[in-house]
C-alpha cells in the first residue's frame, strides 16, 4: 500500500484502534496499518509465511496471522514480522490452508482450517490442538455437520 507501488490483492481489514487499520495483502506477502486517508504507518513481510491472511492485533507489537498454503500454519509476529510463536507448516503439525485465527480469552487461539474441513483451538504454551470441530478432510453434509 505504499505510494507508488501497486500491490493489489488485500484479503482482510482489521480495526487497529485511533482511525487505523491493519491491511494483510496477499500479493507481494505483505502486512501493513494504514490510516482512512492513506497513510502507511509500517509495512511488513511476515517471516516465512507463504500467503498471510488476515492479520489482527492481538497485543502490544503482537499480531496474529495465518499463512493461507497446503503447509498452513499460524503466527504470532512482531511489527518486523518476526515470528514470536508459530504453529503448523510440518507433518506433525499440520494445517491445511488456514484462513483466519482470533485469539480467545483463554489465550488460546482459534483457527479455521479451510481445506481440512475443520475448526481447531491451539494452546500456544503446549502446542497442541485442545479443542475440534469437524472431522480432518472429510466435509459436512450439512449447516454444523
């Protein structure tokens, strides 16, 4: 989003609080928080995530993220984008081109994984899956199957 440089193809907006947003752009990888006018407060490309997906805030310089790819996983970052946590892109972890994760209350984080059929909550302080719903590659028949 920076003058100049066209980079279409954002696929999420989140409220970032004061009038500013944060814009995840799936050409050219990048994560920014611009203003309503155009203003580029910063601009980042999440380390190693392939296609990052609708980024949010989840903290003080902590941002939530997937990489929307057949090795999804889930990132916590930095405004650098340097991961702080990350979760999935391996064969013992794996998801299957996640589209968004929001952090719970519990600290815990929910991830729908799109081509997996599923909806996962992943405690990030043991790494594991706490929580699914739907079974893993097989779709629903119909609405909560």
């Amino acid at each position: 989003m920076r003058r100049g440089v066209p980079r279409p193809g954002p696929n999420g907006v989140f409220p970032r609080g004061h009038g500013r947003y944060l814009v995840t752009e799936i050409n050219g990888d990048w994560v920014d928080e611009i203003s309503l006018y155009g203003t580029v407060y910063w601009s980042a490309h999440p380390s190693d995530v392939k296609c990052p997906s609708d980024t949010n805030l989840i903290g003080p310089d902590r941002y939530l993220t997937v990489d929307y790819s057949a090795a999804g996983q889930v990132v916590i970052l930095d405004r650098g984008g340097r991961p702080i946590w990350r979760w999935g892109g391996t064969a013992a972890n794996h998801l299957d081109h996640p589209s968004l994760a929001l952090p719970l209350p519990s600290g815990d984080v929910a991830v729908t994984d799109d081509f997996h059929h599923r909806v996962v909550v992943i405690d990030p302080h043991t790494d594991r899956i706490v929580w699914q719903h739907g079974v893993t590659g097989r779709p629903g028949v119909a609405a909560g199957c």
